[in-house]
C-alpha cells in the first residue's frame, strides 16, 4: 500500500479508538514506520551489499514482532506518556502496517506475519488476478471513505494531530 493510504488508514483507526492526541501520533507515525526499510535497503544496496539492500523491504521490519520492539522503543525513548498506552499505540499501528500489506500488495512480497515463529507468508496472489484486484480497490474504498467521512464530520486530516497546537 502507498504512504498516503497507510497515514490516513492509521489516522482512521486512531479517530476511531478515541485516542489523545499523543497517542494517536504514535499510532500514525507506526503505521507508515516499517517503510523505513526502503531507505535502509537503499543505504544497504548503496554501501554494503547490492542483494541485502534489494531485498531488505518487507522482511523484520513488516512483521508483528517488529510492532512489539517498536513499542518498546517508544516507551524508552518517550517520557512523560502512559507507557502502555504509548506501547499499544505503536505496536497497533505496526500491525496495522503489516495487515495492509498483507491485503494489498502489489510487489507480491507478503510480510511473514508470524516472524520469528514462522518464515511462512500468506500468498494472497493465489487467489487470482481479479479477486485480488476487487480486495485491493475495497480496501482502498474502505480506507478512503471512511477517512472521507471522519473528514466531514470532524473538518480534521492527519496534519491536524502533528500540527502544533496554538
Ligand atoms: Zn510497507
């Protein structure tokens, strides 16, 4: 799924789980953190080993045991917040993440969504061509009308959270 889709999807869910506004950042900036290893892939592609950094994207990173160790740095590294909550918000959105992915993705490269436990990936291309294509478009619908909704209920986006309050 794309950045956009991935921040409003989180940005949704975190409106909808009646999160503070601090709770709800953690929850967005989850949901879009595991795409970071594109950037680490390049940094590993450009300077350490070309096969490492090609296929760097969507492996630890894309995984529900990612979530659990993004939680934890946020509780270290966050003070004056509700650790659990701060936990929850990141690990959620993570999984989020990853549960996007997992519907919608168009590289073919499925999260191991039972990382460590399992290398196993669930190969929704299985299914076919057109059932795939009808599950991504509904969960982009799903996404955008639902934050479509949210945007004329409230008049607030997800720039509205990271924007300093006044
Ligand atoms: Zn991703």
């Amino acid at each position: 799924m794309d950045f956009f889709s991935h921040v409003t999807a989180g940005w949704v869910l975190s409106e909808r789980l009646q999160l503070t506004r601090k709770e709800k950042k953690f929850l967005i900036i989850g949901s879009i953190f595991p795409d970071v290893d594109i950037f680490i892939g390049l940094l590993l592609y450009l300077f350490v080993d070309h096969d490492l950094g090609r296929n760097f994207h969507r492996e630890i990173m894309h995984t529900p045991f990612f979530g659990l160790i993004f939680g934890i740095i946020l509780v270290l590294a966050i003070k004056n917040a509700n650790k659990k909550q701060i936990f929850l918000c990141g690990f959620i959105g993570v999984v989020l993440h990853c549960l996007l992915d997992q519907i919608v993705s168009f590289s073919f490269k499925y999260p191991k969504l039972l990382y460590p436990l399992s290398n196993a990936t669930l190969e929704l291309n299985q299914i076919g061509m057109w059932p795939l294509i009808i599950v991504n478009l509904l969960t982009y619908l799903v996404v955008w009308i639902s934050a479509f909704k949210l945007y004329k209920a409230t008049s607030k986006t997800p720039i509205n959270i990271f924007r300093k309050e006044v």
